[in-house]
C-alpha cells in the first residue's frame, strides 16, 4: 500500500517541482517596466515588473486624483466645494476626507485641511520679516478647523461659507495609494509608486532585492542639487511619505525652524524636529501622518506613536547646538539598511 501510494505522489511532485521552476523562469524573465510623467505639480516615477507597459492606465488613474483634489483647477470637485457649487463628491473624496477627519481627531487637530488660508498668509514672510498681525491671524480662527466641514452624505456641509478645503498633505500620498491599487489589479506583483517622494512597495525591485529608499538630510540646498541622504530604509510591502522643509528654514534666536504652521495657533512651530518619515499600511496615512508629527514635534509625536504601533517613524531633529540629531521607534531598526 505503502509504495502504491509513493507512485502516485511521485508525479505530482514533479509536476509541483516542475510547474514552480517555470514560474520562477518568468518571473525572472518578465521585464520591469519605468514610468515618468508630471502630476500634482511634481514628478511620479513608477518601477513595475509586467509584460505590458501601463503607462496609459496609470495616467488616466492620476488624473481622476487630479481632478478630483487639484486647487489649481477651478473645474476640479475640490475647487467646485470651495466655491460652494452644489456637488456630490466621489468614492475618491469621501476616502480621503474620512481619512483626514480621523487622523485630525487622532492628532488634536494638528493634521487639518482647512488650514491652507493660514499656510498662505504667513507666505514669504519668513524671509522678509514681515510677519501677519495678531489680528489677521486670529480672523483666520472663524474659518480654519477641521471641525468647521462635515461630510454628510455624498455633499460637503461648512459651518462658514468662506472655510477651504486643500488635501494636498494627503492626495500625493493617495495617489500613490491608487496607483498601487490599479498595478495589483493587473496582476503586478513587484512595484514601486513614487509621486513626490510619497512612495508604496511590493515584492523585489529588479536587482530580486528588497526596494530600498533614502531619507534626504534636511540641508540648505535651494537649488536640490547634494540629494544627500541621512539613511537607506528596507521599504517592502509598505508606504513611505517624508514630511519637512529640507531646504527652507527661519531662524529665531540663532535657532534653525521647519516652515510649518500649527493649525490650532496660526503660528509656525517652534520645535527641533526638521524631518518626519513614517512607514504605512498605505501612503495616504503615512502622508498625513508625517504631516502632522511636523506640526507636533517630537516629544508629542512619540506619545501618539505609542498609541499606534501600526506606524513606524524616522525623525531627524536639531538639538541645542544646532547639530542634526536622529530618532526612530524601535520597530524601524529592522528597516535601517545603512
């Protein structure tokens, strides 16, 4: 009975052997294909491994998030919610503003996507001086807070007509997200999507190694030409998004700060964190979350972080001296290739 059996499992493991040496053939064969294009007023770069160039799927996937959260398009549903147009918003939108609004709660409102009028009064005036009045600052309080919008339905309701949406924290990372979406619909099983720095893996990149990314060190480069970097992270299977003003700094008091408004206050930050990476389950939460630990700074990041093992952080800081420090939840060690 014994060697009855053995003869007829003894086929079928060499149709298993056989079967999986052909499909690891292809897979080594199948090319890598690389995409480049201009969306959200950045550079996207997608590596994906497949027979089939997808250039022109992924382009018109890009442009349903373009068109959807552009406030550069006064057409976009964006803009057509800021101009308080009656419009429903689509699948797309109710996922991102539901995001938002979590993470804005999970953070005390220091991720929040009405605070662009804030964002933009204070303008240049961290070169010139010029700062805004307390007055005009304080004006601003009647109509930014993520508790101002709510969505009810498939419409956008504001408690103040003259509150503005802008999710550009979160859409590039969103994009990404959707680009991993439709890739993996079609079967892709190794990719990289990067739009703008905000970035989603899977599998092996075309060295049949983990995909491995640098975390810029934030310099004064307003030219972007050193592209030095901190680290190298082992991001596979994971979202990446950095969060900083690498090349764009104030000084007070001899001290180095990030351009960031705090949207509780109207007033840009004064705290060391210079640069916020976080690791994902998808890009759009990493995003908003890189976001808003910028806004928070170190010390209350780490608490949050401590509420959600689910994300991992690599922040660099400056310290009293003005030297560049690093910290990172004990979880990103395993991800440090150097």
């Amino acid at each position: 009975m014994n060697k009855k059996k053995l003869y007829w499992q003894v086929p079928f493991l060499l149709v298993l052997i056989i079967g999986s040496i052909v499909i690891v053939r292809r897979q080594h064969a199948m090319p890598y294909q690389h995409n480049k294009g201009f969306i959200f007023g950045t550079v996207y770069n997608i590596t994906y491994q497949s027979d089939e160039d997808l250039q022109s799927q992924i382009e018109a996937e890009l442009k349903k998030v373009d068109e959807t959260f552009s406030t550069f398009d006064s057409k976009s549903l964006i803009s057509q919610v800021n101009q308080n147009k009656p419009v429903k918003v689509n699948q797309m939108f109710r996922e991102v503003f539901t995001l938002a609004e979590t993470i804005s709660k999970e953070t005390d409102g220091a991720f929040d996507i009405t605070v662009a009028p804030m964002v933009n009064m204070w303008g240049f005036g961290f070169k010139t001086g010029l700062h805004p009045s307390k007055q005009k600052i304080d004006s601003l309080h009647q109509i930014v807070g993520y508790n101002k919008v709510k969505l009810v339905g498939n419409t956008i309701r504001k408690q103040d007509s003259r509150t503005m949406l802008d999710c550009s924290a979160i859409a590039k990372g969103y994009g990404s997200d959707a680009i991993a979406r439709l890739l993996l619909r079609n079967g892709v099983e190794n990719f990289m999507v990067e739009i703008g720095g905000e970035i989603v893996t899977k599998g092996n990149s075309e060295k049949r190694l983990p995909w491995k990314i640098g975390v810029t060190k934030p310099t004064e480069d307003s030219l972007n030409t050193k592209q030095e970097f901190e680290t190298v992270l082992n991001v596979t299977d994971k979202a990446m998004a950095t969060s900083g003003n690498y090349r764009n700094f104030y000084y007070k008091g001899g001290k180095k700060y990030a351009h960031t408004i705090d949207p509780k206050t109207g007033y840009p930050v004064q705290h060391s964190l210079l640069s916020a990476t976080v690791l994902a389950k998808n890009c759009a939460t990493a995003d908003a979350y890189a976001t808003s630990f910028m806004v928070m700074g170190i010390e209350k990041a780490c608490k949050l972080l401590d509420r959600h093992p689910e994300l991992m952080a690599y922040f660099i800081y400056s310290d009293t001296k003005g030297n560049l420090k690093v910290w990172y939840s004990p979880s990103m060690e395993g991800k440090i290739v150097e």
